[in-house]
C-alpha cells in the first residue's frame, strides 16, 4: 500500500512537472512573437549613432583598463 502511494506521487509530480514545461513554453513562444508585432517603427531618416570615437571616451577606456 506505501509503496503504490510513492509510486503514485513520483508519477503525479513527473506529470505535473512535464506540464508546466510545457505551458510554460508555449507562453514563452506566444509572447515573443506579440513583442515583434507591437514594434513602432518610425519615419526619420536619420542614422542612430550610439558610439562616436572621442578623445574623451578614448581616455575613458584607458583609464578602465
């Protein structure tokens, strides 16, 4: 009788485990693809620069060495 309750718990939590796995993928993958349609694209034609190569940041990095 013990034997068959631990059997049946080890089962249940295997179950219960491959279930949340699962779900919880599938959450994942349905989410990633809402975050690329709600991208706001816009008009302007200018380039994003987010590095430019200064005197300053040039001191900056040999100091952080």
């Amino acid at each position: 009788m013990q034997q068959s309750r631990r059997d049946f718990v080890k089962k249940s939590a295997l179950v219960t485990a491959g279930v949340a796995t699962v779900a919880t993928s599938s959450v994942m993958a349905s989410s990633s693809s809402e975050d690329e349609s709600d991208l706001i694209k816009g008009s302007s034609r200018k380039k994003e620069v987010l590095y430019r190569k200064t005197a300053t940041w040039e001191e900056y990095y040999k100091q952080a060495k």
